[in-house]
C-alpha cells in the first residue's frame, strides 16, 4: 500500500505542477535571467584561472582559450541553482496552504515519511527540469566549445540536487506553520545549503576547468553522498514529528 | 474489531472521551469533557462561535492532540493509534480539504489510493453518483459552486466508509438541492454510522439525532431535545 500511496502523492504533485507550471517556470526563468545578467553584464570582470576571459562579444577568444571556468562562474552556477531552488521550495506545501488541504492530507492513514518522500521527489523533478535548460544556457555562454564537459557533471549535479530537494523538503516542512514562513525558510535553509554549494562548486569547477575526471573528485562526490544520507536519515526518523499539528 | 481497548469495550462505547482538556497557550478551550456514544449514535453538538465544537472533534479526528485527557474513537486511542483512528473517521471541516486544480473525479481518486480501497476509479464513480455530481467529474474542483464542492467534499469523507463521521456545520451555505443531498446521505448514514454533527441549526439534522449537547464554557451540557423539538415544529 505504501508504494501506490507514494505514487499517489506524486501523481497529486506533478498533476498540480502541470495545471499551473507556476513554479518550474519561475525556476526557469530566474536561472536562465540570471545567466543573461552575468554574461553580458559581468563577463569582462571574470577570468578564468588560465587568464583567458569570459567570452564577451569580439574581445572573447571564443573556444581558442580551452576550457574558461573557473571557481567564480561555477559558484555563480550554484548560487543560481540554489536560489532557483528556493523559489520551489517555498512553494512546496502552496498547494495544501492554498486549498487547505493539510488536514485532508494528515486525515489520510499514510506513512508521513511517505509524504517527505513525495514531496522531495516532486522538488528534486522540479530542479532537475530547471537545470535541463539552465545548464546547456550556461555551457553556451560561457564555455562554448568545452560545453561539453557538463555532462561529466552529472553524478555532482545529481548528488548536490538530492541535497538541496531533501534539506529543502525538511526545511520546508518546519517552518510550514510559521508566519513568516517565507523569510525564515531562506534564513534557516541557506546556511545548511553551505556545504553543499561549496562541495558542488568546486568539483563542477575542477571537471569542467581543468577537465579533472570523476576520479579526481571522488571526495567531493563521497561529501555530497553522506551530506544526503545524513539529512535523508534525519528527515526519516523525524518527518513524524514535524508533520504532526 | 481487532485492537479495541479494554476501556472502550467495557464501556460498549464507540467514541469514548475522559477529562479531555485542550489549551492555546494560556487559553483554555475545552475543559474536561467526558462523553460517550455507542455505535451508531447521532450526536448534535451545539454551541456559540469559539465555544470549542470544531477543536472536539479535530481531537476526534486525531488531527489534534489534546492537552490532557484521553479520548478513543472506534476502539483506538488517538494519542497511541492515531492512524487507526484517522482510518475509521471520515471528516468533513470548514473548508472541503479539495485541491481546487485537481477534478472532482482526481480528487476523490487521490483520496480513495491514500486510503488503499481496492478498485479506487469504481469507488470514485460510486461516490460521485452518490452526491448527484458525476457529470461534473472533470471540472476542476475549484470550478464548482460552493455546493457542489461541499457534496463533493461529503463524498471525500465517505469514501472509505468510515464507522465516524465527524462534520462541522456541514449545512452552513448549502443551497436547497445540496442540502436535501445531505439529508439523503445522513438518512442513509444514520444508524449504522456513529455520527457527530456540528450545527448553528440543529431544526434539519435534529430526526436522526439519539443525543444533544451543548459546548459552553468548554464544557459539555446536555441540551433540552424537547425545546428545540418544539423549535423545529
């Protein structure tokens, strides 16, 4: 029974998300603005670590320079992404505030581990469907020929968005009763969020700057996989509690 | 029924409340209430605007943990088994706890896989034929008028066929055809499911009602039946 009610919970979440596509657009929009700001707005301040700059119109040596990221525009990548997550994160229980079904949910005879799972899923596809547009946006604009290197990101990607969707998805759920829920979920949610930025940054940073393999960033990774295991088992032993009135 | 306590089997009752007091900080709503109903009662709970009648039975409901007491529904302990509790009430509140995006039909749909009924689209149609909506089963929940959303918000709390139905003021901006839907489906309910109801004006629900009390002072007191008989007449 547990797995059809995680499924309905899910189909719930991803129907309402559809209806809308209030949120996944926000997320959307906000990265790939974001992008447009730095490149064209800031793109001749950053340098890359080899001392080629950012392309930028007919001054940039366009995929002549070999890879152009370094620590800055990644961390820019992942400052973006978690702000965009923020956007769905606060959004993640709009839909039982809006039509007051909380209580219909907490009526239901259902696991509330069940719930987190459900609801960390729903923001984990949200981000993910962000990032499959924000990231090719990101390799066009500022590494263009070594664009390609993204792709060996994937496991940090994965790993640092399994983070950010069950903090965020515990985080959410405790200040779901709070008055000011939207200013404290950002001020309660970025600091543990830290470690995760900085772990995804600078493995993002050392594949696609210095085209390091997966190898060379097995510790980052092993970082962000106990980072989520940590916090997984936390939201597991205590969703309980926190979903209770 | 497997699990029942031996306090509420001794007492043959099926909601069975001891000394429940539940404070908001300092405010104190309800003060040791005791009340007991057997199987199939009809209980007609009234009382002022704040008087505690909602928070009695989001307790029952085990929505709400109350500050002391204990209280068993359906022969499970809210505070130790509140999952069996939720699984044997169906609770109609305030507001039709209905996703305003979703159908009718997806609403009752998603609510008949939580509570794992086995053939959740046939239970669907059952329940929307019952509350007279089924040609409304693909407008959005948040399309329907005030009526429609409260039947279909009767239905969402039948749908598991609960041995309680707790509702609160369920008439409240009904208009005559949903109101008469009601009246069917309590007519139908009444007697084989234990029943609380609610109400500003107990002269409709008041043909099935077995018991009257009245939330005063966060107490409980029984209701003279025969003044608001005469009432109704």
């Amino acid at each position: 029974m547990a797995g059809r009610q995680l499924i309905a919970l899910l189909r719930r979440d991803l129907l309402l998300e559809t209806r809308r596509l209030q949120t996944v657009l926000s997320m959307v929009i906000f990265a790939v603005v974001a992008m447009v700001v730095v490149r064209y707005g800031w793109s001749a301040d950053l340098q890359g670590p080899s001392g080629a700059s950012f392309p930028s119109g007919d001054t940039a040596p366009v995929g002549e320079a070999g890879p152009t990221v370094g620590a800055v525009p990644a961390a820019m990548l992942w400052v973006i992404f978690v702000f965009a997550a923020m956007l769905g994160l606060s959004r993640t229980f709009a839909h039982e505030r809006e039509d007051d079904c909380l209580d219909g949910l907490l009526l239901c005879p259902v696991d509330r581990v069940l719930v987190f799972c459900a609801k960390a899923i729903t923001n984990l596809a949200l981000l993910l469907v962000m990032q499959v547009v924000a990231i090719p946006v990101f390799g066009l604009f500022f590494l263009e020929g070594s664009a390609v290197r993204l792709l060996v990101c994937t496991p940090v990607v994965l790993l640092a968005d399994i983070g950010l969707a069950s903090v965020g998805t515990l985080v959410a759920t405790m200040v779901l009763h709070a008055r000011s829920r939207d200013l404290v979920l950002p001020v309660v949610l970025l600091p543990l969020l830290v470690p995760v930025v900085i772990a995804a940054t600078s493995a993002t940073a050392a594949i696609v700057d210095r085209g390091a393999p997966l190898a060379d960033v097995l510790g980052r990774l092993g970082f962000l996989a106990a980072y989520d295991a940590v916090f997984l088992v936390l939201a597991w032993g205590t969703y309980g509690l926190l979903m209770r009135d | 029924m497997t699990g029942r306590s031996a306090a509420v089997t001794q007492a043959g009752a099926w909601i069975a409340v001891e000394g429940l007091s539940r404070r908001f900080g300092r405010r104190e709503v309800l003060r040791e209430v005791a009340l007991e109903l057997p199987q199939g009662a009809f209980l007609l709970l009234l009382g002022a605007n704040g008087a505690g009648k909602t928070t009695l039975l989001r307790i029952l409901a085990a929505l709400l943990p109350p500050s002391s007491g204990r209280a068993e529904v359906a022969g499970h302990d809210i505070r130790t088994e509140p999952v069996a509790v939720r699984r044997a009430v169906g609770y109609v509140g305030h507001t039709p706890l209905l996703y305003r995006d979703l159908t009718a039909a997806e609403n009752l749909r998603f609510y008949a896989d939580m509570y794992g009924l086995p053939d959740p689209s046939a239970r669907t149609a059952e329940m929307l034929d019952r509350v007279e909506l089924r040609r409304r089963s693909h407008d959005a929940a948040g399309e329907l008028s005030r009526g429609m959303r409260q039947r279909l918000a009767i239905a969402r709390a039948l749908l598991h066929d609960p041995s309680v139905l707790l509702l609160d003021e369920p008439y409240g901006g009904l208009d005559d055809r949903a109101a008469a839907v009601l009246d069917r489906i309590l007519e139908e309910q009444a007697g084989r499911t234990t029943v609380v109801l609610v109400t500003h004006e107990p002269a409709r629900p008041m043909r099935w009602a077995t018991a009257v009390r009245e939330v005063r002072d966060g107490r409980l007191h029984p209701r003279d039946v025969h003044v608001l008989d005469a009432g109704r007449r």
